[in-house]
C-alpha cells in the first residue's frame, strides 16, 4: 500500500509503459497503473526517485560490468529533467 505523501517530482515512465507511469512518493517511485479499490497504490515504493533521491537511484541502477555506470545513469536523469522537468 502507498505512502500518500506525494512530492512535487513529476510523473514519468518508469514501469514499461511508454507514457508516465511511475508516482514520487517520499523519495520512491509507484506505478500508476496498480491502484487499488480504495484509491491507493500497490505497486511499487521499491525503486529511488531521479528527481528527488538522485544519488540512491544512481547506487539502485549502478552495475558497471553490465554498462550501467554512474555517467550514462546522470545522463538518463538529464534526459528526464529535459523532458519532464525537476
């Protein structure tokens, strides 16, 4: 069940979806598309938001051996400040 503490991060996709999927709250991110009957969300709160938890999603996503280095994350968080602001 999700925090409702919602932050100011805007809504981008994150989850599969090739339109804004994924929800800040308190520093992680919920999919959007797993809202229960009562409202709230279920699905998600394990992964660091970019926008706002930045070094703890670049250690989230860090794996240098598969090419995951902390360069070409910065640039895909560059990418998202470009195109959903944050």
């Amino acid at each position: 069940m999700s925090n409702t503490n919602q932050t100011t991060c805007p809504s981008f996709p994150h989850f599969g979806a090739p339109y804004p999927d994924a929800q800040c709250n308190d520093g992680y991110l919920w999919d959007l598309d797993k809202v229960g009957d009562d409202g709230l969300l279920y699905g998600g709160g394990d992964d660091p938001c970019p926008f706002c938890n930045t070094e703890a999603y670049i250690e989230f996503y860090l794996d240098e051996v598969a090419g995951y280095t902390r360069e070409l994350i910065l640039s895909h968080i560059e990418k998202l400040r470009e195109r959903y602001g944050k």
